[in-house]
C-alpha cells in the first residue's frame, strides 16, 4: 500500500528542494507572522507548490499545512497530506543548512509515509508504512537506515533555535546515561536517530504541531525507533482538531532510553 503515494511525494520533494535552494542561493524576503515566527518567500511558494502538485495527482486527498489556512473538512477524511514546507525557517534565514521539507501523508490519523528532504545537505530520507526507512541523495534511490542498539553513552540532540530550560534541566540529570549533547536543526534530529547516529531527542514544550513531527515519525518507526508523546507514551496521532502537540514529545531508539 502506498507506494504510489511514496513515489510522487519522492519527486515533488526534488522540485520542492529546487525551488526552497533558488531562494536560499539567490535571497529571499522575511515576514513576521501573527505567532511572531518568520516566514519567507521560500515558504509560501513551496507549500504552493506542493499542494499544486499533490492535488492534481490526488485530488480526494485532504491538506494541512503549516503556510495555508486549516480546512476542516480534512476531519472528515482518511487521507491527509500534512506539510511544512521548510522546518526550521530560522535555520534557513540563518542560512546554515540546517533545514528540511516535510511531506507525510496520513491515512486514519495515522502517519503512513512521510519525506524529509534537507535541500542544502542534498540528501533525504524516506519511509512508508511496513517498508523500512531510507536516506539517499535527493533525487535517487536510498539505502536502507536503522536505529542503533544504545541503552547507555547516549547522544542527546538539542534544536538550534528552541533549546529550552526544561529540557537542559533533564538531560544534566540524566548526565550519567548521556555522554554527547549536539545540536541539530528541524527534523534533522530526528532523521540522525533514525540512521543510528544518535539515541535521544526530546521537546518538553507545546510549540510544535502536527506539520513539524509526521514525516520524521514514520521514518523513525520504520528505522525500529519511536517518537512518543510524553504524556501518554503512545506514538502521536494526527489529523486532529488541534494541531499542536501540546503534552511535548521524545524521540528515542530504544524504549529503554526514555529518562524523564
């Protein structure tokens, strides 16, 4: 199932990543929008351009995207692309590559395959449903990725922009399992869990939504990791009425390295 999904959203990801480099490489304009979170050229003509793209191919499908208004007619439907087109725009203003595109579709509330292509770093990684994870150079086949089996020396990943107190407060408690903190941008954290360069990646706050976290799940699951909603310790659903993921969440290889 699926796989005629996957291989469009492949290609739209090539075209997105095209066009989100023509602004990174030539320049781009900044707005602030009514969150106080910037938005760029870059982010508006690429959430276009995938919904163009996805729509005509199918066109039953339901959208939520981080750059359009909320339709919510899309609770009604199975299928549900959900969309940011660049994660991480404070990484892309910053210009230090350290931003992805997010493309998951979502059947039953349930992530089934997601794309998170890192236009800069020219590679992507890749997942549907029951098929494993994959991470090549964007544009061409990938190859096969999974968690590593770390219960202890763990590497810790921390955003750029969103480190918050809280979340240096765990991990200096849990100092004797955590050997490394590194910082990563957007979805990176958890696309380098996924391919066994890290082990654990949380966010204690509820300033992320639905957009920034369904095409990294999947790719975490298929790799043998988790990404878990902190409250209930179940994998985050989506197509919901509120978008944010308000009780915060972690990402780990191994249910033995939730610390909390």
């Amino acid at each position: 199932m699926f796989q005629r999904e996957l291989e469009e959203m492949l290609k739209v990801a090539v075209e997105a990543s095209e066009n989100i480099m023509k602004y990174y490489q030539n320049g781009f304009h900044t707005e602030i929008k009514e969150d106080n979170s910037p938005v760029t050229e870059a982010d508006k003509t690429t959430d276009t351009l995938i919904k163009e793209r996805l729509h005509r191919l199918f066109p039953t499908y339901s959208f939520l995207t981080e750059e359009s208004n909320d339709d919510l007619r899309r609770l009604q439907n199975d299928y549900v692309f959900i969309v940011d087109p660049v994660d991480g725009t404070k990484d892309f203003i910053a210009k230090d590559g350290e931003f992805t595109c997010n493309i998951a579709l979502a059947y039953k509330h349930e992530v089934v395959v997601g794309v998170v292509a890192a236009p800069a770093l020219g590679i992507y990684y890749y997942a549907s449903k029951g098929h494993g994870a994959y991470k090549g150079k964007i544009g061409e086949k990938g190859e096969l990725i999974h968690v590593n089996d770390k219960i202890d020396n763990l590497i810790a990943l921390i955003s750029v922009f969103h480190f918050k107190n809280n979340e240096r407060q765990l991990l200096e408690r849990h100092a004797n399992r955590i050997i490394r903190i590194e910082r990563r941008g957007s979805s990176l954290k958890a696309c380098a869990i996924a391919e066994g360069s890290a082990e654990i990646s949380y966010r204690l706050n509820e300033g992320t939504k639905e957009w920034d976290t369904a095409a990294f799940q999947i790719i975490v699951e298929e790799a043998g990791g988790y990404v878990l909603n902190l409250a209930t310790r179940k994998p985050l659903t989506y197509n919901r009425t509120d978008v944010y993921n308000r009780e915060g969440y972690i990402i780990v290889n191994n249910l033995e390295n939730i610390l909390l």
